[in-house]
C-alpha cells in the first residue's frame, strides 16, 4: 500500500467547509436541545403525573434508541405520517435537537436535586412568583453545576453528528466520504477526517477534565 497524504491538502478547504457545517450544527443543536432539556427536567420533577409520565416517556425512548434510528425516522417517516416535506437540513436540526433534549434533561433534573431546600424557601419567603424563581434563582444554579456533563453532551453530540452523512447533508464525513470515493484514497481521506475530529474533540474533552476538577474544588470548599 502506497499511501500519499499529501494528496489530502488541495481538499482542505472543502474538508474545513464540512467542518463548519458540523460545528454549526452541532451548537445550534447543543443551545436549542439544551434549554429544552431544561424544561423537560422541570416537567419530570413535577408532581402532576400527567406531566411527569409523557416526559419520562420521551426522555428514556431518546436516550434508549440509537440516533441513527431517530435521524432515519424524522428524515424518512416524518414527511409520510404528516404528510409534510421536510429537508434534509431541517430532519438533522429536528433529530439532533431532540436527541439532545433528552440527555441534558437528565443532566439538569441531577443538577435541580442537588440544590438545597433553603433555595426555595427563600423564593417563597421572598414572595417570588414561579417564573421570577426559575428564571433568577434555579435556573443559573442549575446552569453552572451542569457546565461538565453539558460539555461532555457537547462533544459526544459533535462525534454523533458524523451520522447526519447518513441523510445527504455535506458535512465533514459526508465530505470526506466522497473525496475518497472519487479520489480511490480512501486510508488518506478517512484517517485526514478522523484527525480532524479528534483535534476538536480532545481539546474540548480536556476542558471538560479542566472545568470539572475546578467545580470540585469549589464545591468542596
């Protein structure tokens, strides 16, 4: 095997577009699924059971199916049971924003637990109405005992986002794909591809470490 990675380098600036397609994505994705994983966690803490049981419900089905599934079933069967066409750019924003949605609700409702009681006794005392409490006073505590598994979320959706090639959109490993598929340089395109991600990825997973060892530290205090 004669393998020449120097063929990789007149692609880099459509390898770096792919790259910016997933990256868009996969914010978008992490800030839309995340506020909304918020909102679920409420809703399961809730003491209505009407509430609790179709949320529990669509948390476990999401984190309990793969996302290849998910993303098949919005890209194919959505358009059919609705009887709406749907693009491929809008069927990957809907299934990873819901994917995402059900990993941080459980991210959140842990972080909700671990506040104390004396919290919302003050929000009472104070005479703070529902929505002045979780917007003020829950939410941002919530928020920054979240930051270490959010980031985790972040990256792990950043690696899963390479399935979204599965459904036609041009991002880095539907990209990467076809060069090696018109260039016959599959070990030179792939590996350049997997590269790519990892030196995303491991800097991301090392501030996770970093953030995390730093929120330790502060709480023990």
């Amino acid at each position: 095997m004669n393998l020449n990675f120097s063929v990789v380098f007149p692609y880099w600036l459509v390898l770096l577009k792919g790259l910016g397609l997933t990256l868009s994505f996969t914010m978008t994705c992490a800030i839309l699924g995340s506020l909304a994983g918020f909102v679920l966690s409420l809703l399961r803490m809730s003491p209505a059971r009407w509430l609790k049981a179709p949320t529990t419900l669509y948390v476990e089905f999401f984190r309990g199916t793969p996302l290849l599934i998910q993303l098949f079933w919005v890209f194919f069967c959505f358009p059919v049971v609705f009887r709406l066409p749907i693009p491929p750019y809008a069927s990957v924003l809907i299934s990873l924003t819901l994917y995402m949605a059900a990993i941080t609700s459980e991210t959140f409702r842990g972080a909700l637990k671990s506040i104390a009681g004396e919290q919302h006794d003050a929000c009472t005392a104070l005479n703070l109405t529902p929505h002045a409490k979780i917007l003020y006073v829950i939410f941002p505590q919530a928020l920054l005992r979240s930051i270490p598994p959010l980031l985790s979320n972040v990256v792990s959706l950043f690696k899963e986002s390479a399935l979204i090639s599965s459904v036609g959109v041009a991002d880095l490993m539907f990209v990467g794909q076809n060069i090696s598929n018109s260039t016959a340089r599959p070990v030179e395109f792939l590996t350049s591809v997997a590269i790519i991600y990892f030196l995303v990825a491991f800097p991301l997973t090392r501030l996770v470490g970093v953030v995390e060892s730093r929120m330790l530290r502060r709480y023990a205090c």
